[in-house]
C-alpha cells in the first residue's frame, strides 16, 4: 500500500479475524455443550440422571439454542465478509460479539452442570473455561464491536 496507509489496510483483515474467534469460541462452546450432555446422563442425583431434571433439560437446551443462533449469525457474517459487502464489518463484528458471549456462557453453564468438578483439571471444561474468556478481547473487546455495530446503525 502507499505510505500512511497501513492502519486502513491492517483494519481490513480484523473482519476475518473476528469471524475466526467468533468460531473458535463455538467450537469451544460446542465440546463443553456435548460433555454437559454427557455427564449429566451419567450423574445420579436421588436415584436417576441429573439429565432427567426439568431444570437440566431446559439449561441444556438453551445451551444448544444459543448456540445455533450465533452459529448462524457468524455464517451470514462469513458470507458477507467473502463477498466483500459494505455491512461486512458491521457483520463481523456483531458474529464475533454474539459469538464470543454466546461461548462464555454456554461453557460457564457447563461447568455449572459439572458441580464441584467442573472447575477441576480432570475435566476439560475448567480449560475451555479459561481459554474462552479471552475471545472476548481479542481482535478488539466486544465493547469495541458494540461501538462499531452502533455506528454503522446510526451512520447518516
């Protein structure tokens, strides 16, 4: 690029990157999802799975919900980005943001449904917990991505 334009160019790579935290977020998410579902058929509690709990089965299903909403918000966000459209960057930034929130609090309930043992290292929720929270400040905070969807709205 020409000289002082390295900012403007270096900006124009954050849509892809924010579609990729965003996704790696949901992946995360969605092994800490599927360990849920998995532990809570194997835990007893006053004789039966933990699975079988009204509360549990509605936690678990908000869990899958939530993430299939942000899954889809981040492929429109990726086909926007592909195709170089002018709403591309206010996409990305929604996806990475509703993505990167959607993971937290889906691996947070996750360990939630894990007791005790969630937080331990001999489930891997307890990493997936750690490893998430920083998506939500990398390629810019989800603050930052608030500012820019909120800008491209109320731009004249």
């Amino acid at each position: 690029g020409e000289l002082g334009e390295g900012f403007r160019i270096a900006m124009t790579g954050l849509d892809g990157g924010r579609l990729n935290i965003g996704a790696c977020s949901l992946g995360g998410a969605q092994r800490c999802l599927d360990e849920a579902i998995g532990y809570t058929k194997d835990r007893k509690q006053f004789g039966k799975a933990i699975a079988e709990f009204q509360n549990t089965q509605f936690t678990l299903a908000d869990m899958a919900t939530e993430l299939e909403a942000a899954r889809a918000l981040l492929y429109i966000a990726a086909a926007k980005v592909t195709d170089n459209a002018p709403d591309k960057t206010k996409f990305a930034a929604m996806a990475k943001r509703l993505a990167t929130d959607t993971g937290s609090s889906v691996v947070d309930r996750a360990l939630q449904l894990h007791g005790g043992y969630g937080y331990l290292q001999d489930y891997p929720i307890e990493r997936f917990w750690r490893d998430l929270r920083v998506h939500s400040i990398l390629e810019g905070t989800n603050q930052v991505m608030r500012m820019i969807v909120g800008r491209e709205l109320t731009r004249s």
